[in-house]
C-alpha cells in the first residue's frame, strides 16, 4: 500500500486518500473563493465607474420626447374631435338643409295637387254648363223644329 509523510505524519491506506480529498476539496474551495473574489472586485469596479449623472441626462431626456409624444397624441386627439364635431355640424346643417327641401317640395306639390283639383272642378263646372246650355239649346232648337214641321203639316202651302 501506498505511504506517504505530510508535516510530520505518515498516512497510509485509506487515510491518504482522505487526506488527498480533504487536501483537493481545500483548494478547489480556496479556487472558487478566488474567482468569487476576483469577479466581485470587477464588478465593484464597474459600478464604480457608471456614470450617474449620464444615465440621469439619459433619463431626462426619454422623459421628455415621452412628455411630447404625449403632448402630441393629445393635440392629434384634440384636433380629432375637433374634425369629428365640425363634421356633425355640417351633417345636421346639409340634413336640416335636405328636410326644408323636401319640405318645400312637399309644399309645392300640394299647392300642385290643389290646384290640379280645382281646375279639374272648374273643367267639369264648365262642361256641366256647358251640357245645361247645349241642353237648354237642343230643346229649343228641337221645339222649333217640331213647331216649324208642325206648321208644315198643318198647312203645306203656307211658307
């Protein structure tokens, strides 16, 4: 079997394979506390180097596009509902417009109807008298033709 001395002290057998492991886990600790170590001296050092009052300028800045980016979608909303209103107006005046049009032609067409029935009334007045005095002529003219073939019959040789 293996024998080896450290500080002093003979190890053999399975007491120098413990001592190897506790020896190698040793450094492998001291190792990681190393690099631990070493990244955070490097972090430290990054941290110390950031620029505060940059990445504020930074920040004061992005606020203030966002700060007229939002002035701007607001003046687009207003200018928006402006349009949408203007818009309304002009809707309700050109149907206000349409309604007094139509309701002029309703108007019109009525005054047309009316006087369509009044003179159609007058037309059909005028041929009643005018049937009465062709009635009233006929029967004249037809008593004198019956008085005047009546007198022809009476005396044939008077005329």
């Amino acid at each position: 079997m293996a024998e080896f001395e450290f500080a002093g002290m003979t190890f053999r057998g399975g007491k120098a394979v413990v001592l190897i492991t506790a020896l190698s886990t040793l450094g492998g600790g001291a190792w990681a506390a190393f690099e631990f170590y070493k990244d955070y001296m490097d972090m430290k050092e990054i941290v110390q180097n950031i620029d505060v009052g940059e990445i504020e300028a930074r920040n004061n800045v992005i606020e203030t596009k966002l700060e007229e980016a939002i002035d701007y979608t607001r003046d687009i909303k207003n200018s928006l509902k402006d349009d949408i209103i203007r818009i309304e107006r002009i809707t309700e005046s050109t149907s206000n417009r349409m309604k007094d049009v139509q309701d002029d032609i309703d108007q019109r067409l009525r005054e047309v109807s009316d006087l369509s029935r009044e003179t159609e009334k007058d037309v059909r007045d005028s041929l009643r008298d005018l049937e009465d005095r062709v009635d009233v002529k006929m029967e004249k003219l037809d008593e004198e033709l019956r008085d005047t073939l009546q007198k022809a019959l009476d005396n044939p040789l008077s005329d």
